[in-house]
C-alpha cells in the first residue's frame, strides 16, 4: 500500500471543498426520505429510535423462506439506523437538538425553531444547514458529501 507524503499534499486535495448547498440537500434526503424507508426494512419504528439499546448483534425476524437478499437488506438497513443515530450523537448540542427534534420526533420545522427558541430566519439559515452539514461529517457509512468540481478533475 502506498504512503501518503503529507508534505507535498495541499490540504484542498486531501478534502475537496464541499458544495454546502448540495450537500444540505443530500443529507435532507436521506434523513427524510432513506432514513425512514431503511427504519420499515430494519423492524423498527420511529418510537424506537428516541432511546436506542442496541448490543452490537445482528437481528432479523427467524423465516424458512428468507433469501440471502432479503437478509442483507435488512442487516444493512439496520446498520444505516444505527450509524444514523451513532452521527446524531456526534454533533454539537444544538445541532444534535435540532436533528432529534425533526427527524426521529418527527416535529415540523416550525415547532423545532419554536421549541428551541431560534428565530425562523436563523433557523432556516444559519442552524438547520449548519446541523445537516455537522451531520454528514459524522456519518460514517456513506459519504454524504457533495464535492465542488476542481479545475483538476477536468483534466
């Protein structure tokens, strides 16, 4: 395997800048959309994830006719939920906050500025992206991540 010499590495090559818009966006539609679909496949509900025991073992519900498929779709969509709530857990207080509140309580936007006590614009642009950005650098299954394009990967 390769050596990485630091020394001639600039630290944009090393982590591309990210396109925070896009990536707000990304992560929004994992946390809505895949986040609940991957709870259904794991056997488990929203309810469930509020206070989490997990013990590291595999489950699946025991059938005679399971194919292998199906066996890893669900492991997987266990292991999304629990790197899911494993990222949640890593973010700052606030941003932690604000995740809970509007995606494993399922509160709307509007209650989760009210119940934090945020005004709507610094809500809306400074908090939510600041928590879906935190959140896709602590997501450690998936690269959540939109890059910019460099004039380098042109070439």
């Amino acid at each position: 395997m390769a050596e990485l010499n630091f020394d001639e590495k600039s630290m944009g090559s090393l982590f591309p800048e990210v396109d925070e818009r896009a990536t707000v966006q990304n992560v929004t539609h994992f946390l809505a959309v895949m986040l609940p679909k991957m709870v259904r496949v794991s056997g488990q509900s929203m309810s469930e994830l509020r206070s989490p025991s997990y013990d590291g073992m595999p489950k699946s519900q025991p059938s005679g006719n399971a194919t292998d498929a199906r066996i890893v779709r669900r492991l997987y969509a266990e292991q999304v939920v629990k790197r899911t709530l494993e990222a949640i857990k890593h973010c700052d207080k606030d941003c932690r906050n604000i995740l809970d509140e509007l995606y494993l309580q399922e509160l709307s936007d509007t209650m989760c500025f009210m119940d934090l006590g945020l005004s709507e614009s610094s809500y809306f642009h400074v908090w939510k992206p600041k928590a879906l950005l935190q959140f896709a650098d602590c997501y450690m299954l998936d690269d959540l991540h939109i890059f910019k394009k460099s004039s380098f990967d042109a070439v």
